[in-house]
C-alpha cells in the first residue's frame, strides 16, 4: 500500500511539473511583446549610459578609462550584439506565420524567455555603471610623442647623421651619444627625426624628448621628465627624493632620453637618470664640444652639401624659382647660407615671395651687404651665433675670433702660422716661449672649434670660418674702436685702399687679388696687421711706405712679385713676425738689421742664394725656415758667416728645406748641424741628412734632441720626395717624423732616432729583411709606418725574436712596392701587438700569400680601412686555422674593405657566422676567381655602399 502511494505522489509531482512548464511557455509565449519592448527600452538607457561616459572621458584628454571601466564597456559592446541578434529574431518570428501553430508557439516562448533573461543582464550592467570619476584614471606615457619631424631622407647630409646614430644605438657598449655642431646647422631637425623614427619606436619602451633651455637647471629637466612620465609627485618637493622617484620609474622601461639644445654640463644623476637601466639610451645636442666631454660616442655636425642645400631651398621656395633668370642668383643666394638648415629656411621663407628676377637680383646683393643693410631673418639668426662669441670668457679669445676674418671666406688657415700671428699680436698671453705660446694657442683655438665658431678643415692641421660667421665677425669688427678690419677680395680690389681706410683701420687684408701699387707713404700708425700675400703683379713696394707703420706687428709679403724691400723696412722695430716665402724674385734683405724684435722669418723659395749675415743681429729671432738654395752653390758662403746660427741663442724652431735631389747640401749640412747642436733653446728641427754619419754626429752633440718637447723632422738620405707623406693620414699633427731613404743595413744611430719617433717612412732601404731588424723595442713608440720600395722585406715582424708585444701603438701602416714581402706576421703574437692598428694598406706586394694569422686577426680590435692591391698569391684574406675558432666579431670596427687587383683570391673568410657590425663600404674590382663574400643582409647591418666588378655576386644578398 505505501508502495502504491509513493508512486501516486511522483507522477502527480511530475504532472504537476509538466502543467507548469506549460503554463510558463504560454506565458512567455503571451509576454513576447512585453519582453521585447522592456529589452529595447532598457538597451537604450544602456547605450545611452555608455555614451554619456564615453562624453565624459573626452573632456579629459590626459585620462583614460579605468581596468574596470574598460571591461564594462566591453561587456556592454558584446551585450548591444546580443540585443541585435534577438531583435532580428523578434522581427523574423513575427514575420512567420506558416509554420505549424504549436512549433510557432514554442519559438516565441523561448525568444521571449531569452529576452526576460537579457533583460536582467541589461538592468545589472546599468546598476553597475555607477563610476563617476572613478571610471577614469589618467593615461599612461604613450610611448613617443611625434614631432612631425622634417622629412630629410633626400637630404644626405642630415640623413646620414641619424643612421650613424641609430648605429650607434644598437651598440649595446654605447649608452651616451653627444651630437654637436654649430648654431643652424640641424642639431633639432636630427633630434626630431630621432624621435619620430620607427625604428626607435620599436627598441624604446618610452622615447623622451626634452628640449633644454638656456637657463634650463637639472630641476627644471626633472619636471619636465615628470609631466613625460606622468608621475604623481604630490608632496615631494626635495630635488634627491624627486630623482629617486624618476629613477625607480624608469629603472623597468628601456628608455632612450633626447636632450636638444643642451648649453651647460649637465648631472644626469642629479635628474635621475643613473645610466644603470636596462640598454637605456642618452642622446644629447650641443652647440658645445665641452659639454659632450663623458659621452661614450661623439658625432660632429657639418655643414650641408652644397646639394642638399640647393633642394632644401628650391623645396621652401617653390614655384617661383622656375622664373626666368632666377636660378642662377638662387644658387648665389643658396651659396650666401653657408650650408646652414636654419639660414636657408628663414632666407628661403624670405625669398618665395620675390616674383621677378629683379627682386631676387636685389635680395641678392642686399644678403651680400647685410653688415650695412637689414635683410629680414638674416639678423635673427646672427644673434644666436653672436652669443658664443659674447659668451667666450677673455677678451684675448674674442680678438683671437675676430683675426680669423682676415682671411678669404672658406680659406683654408694652416694653424701653425694663425698660432704665430696671434702670439705676434699679444693674443696669447705669458707665454714668450713658442713652445709655451703653441700649447696655450692650441688651447683658444680648440675652444674656439668646441663652440662652433671656427672648425677644422678636411685640410689636416687647418681650421676655417665659414661665411656666415665670417660676416659676423667682420660686422662687430666694424663696431668696434680698437679691432677694425679692412678685407678687400679679389672682386673689390680694383685700387688700394684710399687714405681714409688707411687712417681707420688696425687690421688690413688684401691678400690674393691683382694688386700691383701700393701708395707711397699711407698714414697708418695703428695698423697692427697687413696680409698682402700672393699679389704675384706686386713688384715694387715704394720706398717710404712702410715709414709710418712704427706699430705693424704681422707683415706678410710671401708669393709676391717684389725683388727687394724698401729702406722704410727698417721702421718697423715692433715686428714680430716676415713672412717672406715663395718670393722667387727676392734677392735679398737689406734693412732689416733694425728689426731687433722680429721672432719670425720665413725666407723658403726665395732668390736669395747666400745666407744673409743680416739673419745674425736678430738677435729675438725664435722662428726660422729657410731653403737650402739661401747657402748658395758653394760651402765657403757657409764658412763666411759661420756664426750666423750660434749668434740666434734664443732661437727655438729652425726649419731648413732641401731639394731632395741636390747632393750638394751634403758639403753644407757638417757645419750647420755643429752651430745648430749648440742651440740651448731649440725645441723644434726639420732637416736633411745626407747620411747617417752625419745624424751621428748631430744627435752626439745636441744634449736637447732626446727631450720629450723636442720635435723633429728628421730625413736621411736622398729621395724623390721630401716631405712625409704618413703624416697625410692623421687627423692631428705629428711631431716627430723620420725618413730613411735608399740606406742599408741597421746602424745604432738610426735605432737610436726610430725609439723617438712617431712615424717612420723606410724607403728603398737594403740589408734588412724585417722591420723588427730595427729592434721590437725602438719601433714600439711609432703611430705611423710606411715601407715602400724594400726588396729585401719578407715580413714585417718575427715574433720568434722577442716575447714581447710589438707595434703596440701602431695606428697606420701603409706598404708598397715590396716584392719579397710574404707576410706580415711570422711566429707568436703576444697580446697587444698591433692592438692600436686602425688602417692597413697592401700594395704592389706580389709575394704577398697571408695577412691575417690567427694570432694578429685576435688583436685588431680597432681596425677601421683594410685596402689590398695587387697581390698576386693570395686566395683568402682571413685564414681558418684547425683548432682556432674565430669569434663572431673579429673584426668589430672594420668601417672600409677594399680589394683590387688579387687574380687568385678565392674567398674573404670561408666563415659565414662571423658578423661585421661596422661594415660600410665594401670596394672588389678585378678579383676574378672570387665568386662568393661571406656578407648577407644579417651580418652588414651598417653596409651603405657596394661597389664590384667582375664578381659573379647577387647583390640581393647584401641589400
């Protein structure tokens, strides 16, 4: 009976279940509608909701959208397709009414239900958008602000310098890069397109561009850097505990930090920025080399090409440059700019409205006149570069400045006769030595260079102004009471100066023109300096012309026409320094015993065929160049005036050039090496010795030659060249050089000589088959080699001799027309050898068969140009040894690879893993059995230019 029960209660129960499913579905069924119209009106409060915050986080561009906020709206966006997807199935139910009645009733229950259920989402979402400002917090740093930098891709010069330093930036050894270069001449446009560049974008977490001002203090930059991070600094105020805040920001980011327009050294550690970070980055840009002083790499700005100057201005101009006749004064105008981005873009600005070719034509020559006229833009500019003049710390260094206006615009200045100038002027003060006045001049003249208001020549050894700061200079001369110049060029010297310009002036220049009269007495006591050299039609100098010029300082006369000098010579008693060179016709010099403070005298290249007595009663005398031809044919001119040199006890530089053909300076040079031994102040020697017994004998009797400020240009033996041609491939001078020409075998005189010397030419030498015949120890000191014409060379170092580095401030090795040389190296390398080496020319060494062994391929670490020609045995450059394995980068500073002229090399280096990250020009040309490089666009990464012929190559490889 209970069995029967329970089983009665279930199936009601179930029944029970089953009626109020039913029930349920008619419900649903009969609220469609009901639902339906409650899940729009409450979609719409929804969307509504969502916009109205969306409004709202407008109205703050530095915020953003809370974690919790941004998944709300997510949701909601997902939950509006929902609503559209049952809508759509609301109108196709309603549509249908085929379908069987009981099935049509079934979808619209469910439909319904699905709605009811929505809705209840719906109406949760909207009790959960209750944020207020708490919905927004503010943004995060984006990762790089774009400057919308100017487009340079088409300007070389500029655009060369940004892929030098994203090289740079890639080198995980460098952290810090200085950038600097002159006013104007695109320091910002660079710092912009470091920051717009894609590239960098890529390698930096965060790119922070900080444009620093003139009185820009570390705290300053600190709250600049804040505002880029968006730190919240609430209540700290304290400079430290604001760098400790920066620090602990950036110490998970890999930042790259540009500081533009940097104008005092500055403590980054001060900011905050510690340099520990993980391959963080410091590019910083400066007027000032000085600033740059810690930088692990520094990069110095040129001027534009003349190229690239030329599109920047058509660029800016536009279609006005295409009038007729406007072109060619463009190029003018373009030429007046100097190179300088920033001058072309106000001038240019300036120019694109002038519409006729006469406006131009009278813009041009306002441009050429704007020390006297006011040309729009062109005064600006000129403030900004005046600041590094006014900012220099001496008056002494301003006048230093305002003397390199003498000289053409774009003249090259060889800087050891300005540095003579300057000391003849008193610019350079306590300093009556040369030796002392050369290192204090060197001193102005590097800062000059490190505020960009001089810069070094390609020329080595000469610095120039460039136009624009020439007209500069020439503009606060003409302001000036006690520093007027008068420069006259070739095109506006049609006749000297008239009598006034004579009187106003303290500096004239009239150097390179066609100058052929002079007036007869001008009236010039305040002149200081007059620069008339390489007027080749001046013959004559009028007799009294020089009787008012008690004060003249600087006189050069050298490469002019003149065959003799006035008697009025002899008034100048203040002179300091003659410059007297290359005048052919010059016979001799009369008059000039007056000069009694004369330091300089430089009578190279004349027509004086006799030492002049007149040399022995100056008596301050400290500089002296002279020819071999001033001793005239015979060795009794010599014997005559014997004590010429040994009466100049103050003399400190004697300089005497010889034809390297003429054998008869060999009857001369006994006598004038025992008057020049005993000169107590010499500190400097350029001279010819016929041979070595004849440098014995003058380094046993000098007790001065050894000393460290000793400098010397020492050649022994005849050869077809007299000058030093190793020198040509240094970026700084060379002091003290040496020549051995057509000798033979190793005498102690020379290893004497060669222990002192930095560079080295041995020339058609005999009885030596290595270079360190000459002694591991005595060559150690050289910068520079050259061996050229050696037929007994077979290598150049024997490691076998001594266990000791050799070579090991070697820095350029050029060999040539060696035919036994069968190597460079053989035996040991000991560590260090040849550690300094950057460049290395093989040339005409037809037995040449390996270069790089092992051993020597380990020490290069800093060679930069590899050149080989003609070798004639040579199948690879970089041989594999068994049992030595190559690091990746055996050659990690390797800039410039050239081979010419090798028939049988067959490979570079048979290792395809090894990488060449500074890699740019590659040159191959008659290298015939080569037909594969161990290159591909992976191990080049720097490579600009790839120049071969006769290489079976695809180049696709290397692109």
């Amino acid at each position: 009976m209970l069995g029967t029960d329970a089983v009665a209660a279930e199936v009601y129960k179930d029944g029970r279940q089953i009626f109020n499913n039913i029930n349920q579905t008619v419900n649903y069924a009969r609220d469609l509608k009901k639902h339906y119209n409650r899940l729009t009106d409450i979609a719409e409060k929804l969307s509504a909701r969502k916009e109205d915050i969306v409004a709202e986080a407008n109205k703050y561009k530095t915020k953003q959208f809370t974690r919790e906020c941004q998944v709300w709206m997510s949701t909601v966006t997902k939950r509006e397709v929902d609503v559209q997807e049952l809508k759509t199935k609301y109108e196709k139910v309603q549509r249908e009414k085929r379908i069987w009645r009981l099935l049509r009733h079934h979808l619209r229950a469910k439909l319904s239900k699905s709605m009811a259920e929505k809705c209840d989402e719906l109406q949760n979402l909207l009790l959960e958008a209750k944020f207020e400002r708490e919905m927004m917090v503010e943004k995060s740093p984006e990762r790089v602000r774009i400057m919308h930098a100017p487009k340079i891709e088409d300007k070389p010069s500029l655009h060369c310098v940004v892929k030098d330093i994203l090289s740079l930036l890639r080198d995980g050894n460098v952290k810090k890069i200085g950038l600097w270069g002159m006013v104007g001449i695109g320091k910002t446009t660079i710092m912009q397109n470091l920051n717009d560049n894609e590239d960098i974008a890529r390698m930096f977490d965060i790119v922070i561009w900080v444009h620093v001002s003139q009185d820009g203090s570390e705290e300053k930059l600190q709250h600049v850097i804040i505002d880029r991070l968006k730190l919240n600094m609430e209540g700290i105020t304290n400079v430290d505990e604001v760098a400790q805040r920066i620090s602990k920001e950036l110490e998970c980011k890999k930042y790259l930090l540009l500081l533009d327009e940097v104008w005092h050294i500055l403590d980054l550690k001060k900011i905050g920025i510690y340099g520990n970070q993980k391959d963080s980055k410091v590019v910083l840009a400066t007027r000032y080399h000085q600033i740059c002083h810690k930088m692990d790499a520094l990069i110095n700005m040129k001027r534009m090409s003349e190229v690239d100057a030329w599109k920047m201005f058509e660029e800016i101009v536009g279609q006005n440059i295409n009038i007729s006749g406007v072109e060619p004064i463009a190029k003018l105008v373009v030429r007046e700019c100097a190179g300088l981005p920033l001058l072309i873009d106000r001038v240019a600005t300036t120019f694109k409205f002038k519409d006729n070719v006469h406006l131009w034509r009278d813009g041009l020559i306002r441009l050429r006149r704007w020390r006297s006229i006011k040309v729009q833009g062109m005064d600006e500019f000129i403030e900004c570069l005046k600041f590094c003049y006014e900012d220099l710390d001496a008056e002494n260094k301003k006048f230093c400045f305002l003397y390199t206006a003498l000289y053409p615009e774009d003249y090259d200045i060889y800087i050891d006769y300005l540095l003579e100038c300057w000391k003849a002027e008193g610019f350079i003060h306590d300093a009556d030595d040369f030796k002392v006045a050369r290192g204090k001049g060197h001193t102005i003249l590097d800062e000059l260079i490190k505020v960009s208001l001089l810069e070094r020549s390609k020329k080595m050894n000469h610095v120039s102004m460039n136009k624009v700061l020439r007209n500069m200079a020439l503009k606060i001369s003409s302001q000036s009471e006690d520093f007027k110049i008068l420069v006259k060029t070739q095109e506006e010297l049609q006749e000297p100066p008239n009598e006034k310009e004579w009187q106003q002036v303290n500096r004239i220049s009239l150097m390179d023109s066609k100058l052929c009269i002079l007036p007869e007495l001008p009236d010039c006591n305040n002149l200081k300096t007059l620069l008339l050299q390489r007027n080749n039609d001046l013959k004559v100098i009028p007799h009294r012309f020089f009787r008012y010029m008690q004060n003249l300082l600087v006189l050069d006369l050298h490469g002019t026409g003149i065959a003799s000098l006035p008697s009025s010579v002899s008034c100048l008693t203040c002179l300091r320094a003659l410059y007297l060179n290359s005048c052919i016709n010059l016979m001799g010099l009369n008059y000039l015993e007056e000069l009694k403070h004369l330091e300089v005298l430089d009578i190279r290249r004349t027509g004086i065929n006799h030492l002049p007595i007149q040399i022995g009663y100056l008596i301050q005398l400290k500089c002296l160049r002279m020819s071999f031809s001033n001793f005239g044919p015979e060795t009794r001119d010599v014997e005559f005036h014997q004590n010429v040199f040994s009466n100049l006890s103050l003399l400190e530089e004697l300089r005497i050039d010889v034809d390297p053909n003429n054998g008869s300076w060999e009857g001369v040079v006994k006598s004038i090496t025992e008057e020049v031994a005993t000169l107590k102040c010499l500190t400097s020697l350029s001279i010819v010795f016929p041979d070595v017994d004849c440098l014995k004998s003058f380094i046993s009797t000098s007790p001065f030659w050894k000393e460290m400020h000793f400098t010397f240009h020492f050649s022994v033996g005849y050869h077809g060249s007299s000058s030093y041609h190793i020198q040509d491939c240094f970026e700084y001078q060379i002091r003290k050089c040496f020549k051995l020409a057509n000798g033979e075998g190793v005498h102690p005189a020379i290893s004497e000589v060669l222990a002192n010397s930095e560079t080295f030419e041995l020339i058609g030498h005999k009885g030596a088959s290595r270079l360190s015949d000459f002694g591991i120890g005595n060559i150690n000191k050289m910068r520079g080699c050259l061996i050229e014409g050696c037929d007994d060379i077979e290598t150049i170092i024997d490691g076998d001799s001594e266990r000791r580095s050799a070579l090991e401030n070697l820095e350029k090795m050029y060999i040539n027309n060696v035919p036994k040389l069968e190597s460079i190296w053989e035996g040991p390398v000991h560590s260090g050898s040849l550690a300094k080496l950057t460049s290395l020319t093989l040339m005409k060494c037809p037995k040449l068969k390996k270069i790089f062994c092992y051993g020597v391929i380990k020490e290069l670490c800093r060679l930069q140009h590899l050149r080989i020609e003609g070798s004639l045995e040579i199948k690879e450059i970089i041989t594999k040894f068994e049992n030595n394995e190559f690091e990746p980068k055996v050659l990690p500073k390797l800039k410039t690879l050239e081979l010419y002229d090798i028939p049988k090399l067959e490979s570079i280096c048979t290792d395809d893993s090894l990488e060449w990250p500074a890699l740019e020009n590659i040159k191959i040309s008659m290298c015939q059995s080569l037909t594969r490089l161990p290159f591909n666009c992976e191990n080049v990464v720097n490579l600009r230019y790839f120049f071969t012929v006769t290489l079976l190559y695809k180049m696709s490889k290397v692109d």
